[in-house]
C-alpha cells in the first residue's frame, strides 16, 4: 500500500459555501446582520429550542453564560479534569474557583459518583463535557443537583428562577447528537457549541448557545442580555445602527466583543444544509472503525446505542497495554507513515495553569489513566473508505512495530 497523507481533521468546504460567502461579500454586509440572525434562527430549529446565539467561540458562550448568570468572586463551579482548558479556563476568567472531577471509569464522562461531594453552598453550577460528541447523560446530572438543592444558594433572580445549580453543557463537541430523545443544545440548562474548522459543522471560528425554557424568565429578554454582553454592552448592532437616522445608542454595561459575522454564519448556513449527510458519512466511518479496532486493539467510545446517537466527532482508542512512552510511539509511527494523530486530552492538572492553581494529577488517577493509553484517531467527511483502511492498516502495523 503506498504512502497517503492523512490529515487529522481538515474542514470539508464545498461549492456551496464558497457561493453563500460570496453572496455575503456581493451583499455590502460582513459583520452581524441578517445571516447571522438566519443561522441562529436555523440552528434553535435543529436542536429544538426557541432561542439560539451566535458567537465568535464556544469559549465566549460558556464565559457568557457564566457571566449571564452572575457567577463570580466566591462562587464555585465544577467542570470534569479530563477536558480541554476553554471548560475550566473560563471559571477563571469570572473570577470563580475552578472545582475539577475525575473521570469515570466506565466512560469518558466525569464521574457521577463523586460529582455529589464536591457540591457545596458556594457551587453556582456544573460545566458537563460532551466529549468526543456523546452527551452526558443529563438526567442523572440533574437528579444529582436536584437532590442537592438543600445547599443551592441563588444570588439573583435568574439563578432563583433555575431553582437548584445550574447545568452548563460543554457541546463543543456535540452538535446534532441526541440522547433519550433529546438534541444536543436542549437537554441541558444552557449549552455551548463550537463551530471551530477542526468540528463536525464549521464556521471557520464560531460557536453558538442555546438554552431550555426557564419558567418565569423572558427568552427575548435573556438573547438580548446576551447581545449586550457580546457586543460592547452596546444597546443597538451595527444592522440596528446602520438604519438611516438611527445612529445614537447607549453603553449599557461594560461587555466584551465575541459576536459572530455574517462572513462567518455563511458558511455555517451551508453546512447544515449538508449536516445530515456529513453526520450519516461520519457514521460510516466509525462503523469501519469499530470492526477492525473495538475489543481488538484497545477499547473506543461507543458512539451510537439504543436510545443515543453521538455526532461522532472524535474517535478515541485507549490502548491495550500501552502507556504514555508506547503511546507516544505509536503517534511517532504513524506519523512517519503520513497519518496525523492525536491525544483528546490531557487532563487539565498536567498543564502549568492548573499546577498554578494547585491541582495535582495524582488526584486524578482515572482521568491520568485515561490519558496514557489514548490516542485520537482522524475522522473527517473527507476520509474515503480507502482512507480509512489505510489509517486502520497502519495504527496495526505501528502497534506491531512498537511492541517488537
């Protein structure tokens, strides 16, 4: 078999989006405007909401949300050890205290089991990571924190109106994926999205929230709190603005600039046009995936089951018998045969930021345990079957070759 190339997760841009982004630069309108308000009307559609935001990244939704909720210098929030930085990093930002929970050991979800004892008066909230594109399982997240409303101190209206701590999804991973009926972005009290160039749906850099009904809350009054805070904390956009005599706004608050463009929600408008086939395409290939690899070569995240269906967006393989150093080797191996890699995740106390804040991987045996066997294999709407074939054939011949 001669040598392919395999990227680890390039975008798949077609014809189609090349023409929405050349319609939005013919329109004369590059910043938000009305294609960015399409996309968030379309993507409230697909996950079954009534409201969506568009934003420049999943991190300024989850900071967002955060800050929406008022939850800062005292409070604390609990996100899982074994994530990227943007679920905890933005806990930081706020001014919180970041409250880590290991992994299961079942599962590349955090451990339900331990979740209960790291809540106390001062926890506001629980960031959930959808890794790899499953959902958590919100359910049992949100028995867990009705059964602690006993300790939930709200600190203003909207968290008096939630009534208990507040469930935060981390979908980065996850849009379009369904569990017990379901969608991404629905079940959980606010939820995240990226739109990154390496996810399943881009816009090149993007993501968006959407949240559940929340009785007694506004959901026009809770997307415009969200427009203020995204844009200035400025009363009118630049679509309002531009209206001909209609120039004066006012600073209502001091907020950030993360809003999403139209450039940038073209092209999210195009793809989930396709987003249907590109998930049924992503399906395909972890089928192929799972026959060569599963409870042969090491154990994979099971995407798809009776009442879930993952938006398949990584595929993970803790390796039989490996450690970091054959681990390592292996990525070493394959990348020498053209197959790029990776690891989903190292676990957030093995990073300098976090050793700041005085965590310890030691306290974080599973999510450790997790790290030094996995490795990320490409999986993309580009990859043909042959591709796949190849990528299977050379993670076996790598592993043979590492082992002697």
């Amino acid at each position: 078999m001669s040598q392919k190339q395999i990227k680890f997760s390039p975008p798949d841009i077609g014809q189609s989006e090349i023409d929405e982004v050349v319609d939005t630069l013919r329109s004369g309108w590059i910043t938000t405007g009305p294609k960015t308000k399409l996309f968030e009307k379309r993507i409230a559609e697909f996950c079954g909401t009534e409201r969506a935001v568009c934003l420049n990244s999943a991190t300024a939704g989850l900071e967002l949300i955060l800050r929406i909720l008022g939850i800062g210098p005292g409070d604390e929030v609990v996100t899982c050890a074994y994530t990227y930085t943007a679920s905890a990093s933005v806990i930081e930002h706020v001014g919180a205290k970041i409250v880590l929970c290991d992994a299961a050991a079942d599962s590349f979800e955090m451990d339900y089991d331990k979740l209960p004892s790291l809540i106390n008066e001062k926890t506001k909230a629980v960031i959930a990571v959808d890794y790899g594109g499953k959902m958590c399982d919100y359910d049992r997240l949100r028995a867990i924190l009705d059964a602690a409303k006993g300790v939930f101190r709200p600190s203003n209206g909207l968290q008096e109106a939630i009534g208990r701590h507040i469930l935060i999804a981390d979908a980065a991973h996850s849009f379009g994926a369904v569990r017990k009926g379901k969608m991404s972005g629905a079940d959980s009290d606010f939820s995240s999205f990226s739109f990154h160039a390496v996810k399943n749906l881009t816009t090149a850099e993007g993501g968006a929230v959407t949240w559940r009904n929340i009785d007694g809350v506004d959901n026009d009054e809770l997307y415009n709190r969200f427009m203020l805070w995204s844009l200035h904390g400025q009363s009118k956009d630049a679509l309002a603005k531009n209206k001909p005599g209609a120039w004066e706004y006012d600073i209502k608050m001091c907020g950030q600039k993360c809003n999403m463009t139209d450039i940038m929600a073209s092209i999210g408008l195009a793809q989930l046009k396709r987003y249907d086939g590109l998930l049924a395409r992503r399906r395909e290939l972890i089928g192929k995936y799972d026959a060569a690899i599963k409870g042969k070569i090491g154990d994979v995240l099971e995407h798809y089951g009776d009442d879930f269906a993952s938006s398949g967006h990584l595929y993970p393989v803790r390796i039989y018998g490996a450690d970091e150093k054959i681990r390592n080797a292996v990525i070493t191996a394959m990348a020498e045969k053209g197959v790029a890699t990776n690891v989903h995740y190292k676990p957030l106390p093995m990073h300098t930021a976090y050793k700041n804040l005085g965590f310890d991987i030691k306290d974080f045996p599973v999510a450790y345990a997790k790290y030094a066997n996995e490795i990320t294999l490409p999986l993309h709407t580009l990859l043909s079957d042959e591709d796949a074939g190849y990528v299977i054939d050379c993670f076996q011949r790598s592993l043979k070759e590492v082992r002697g």
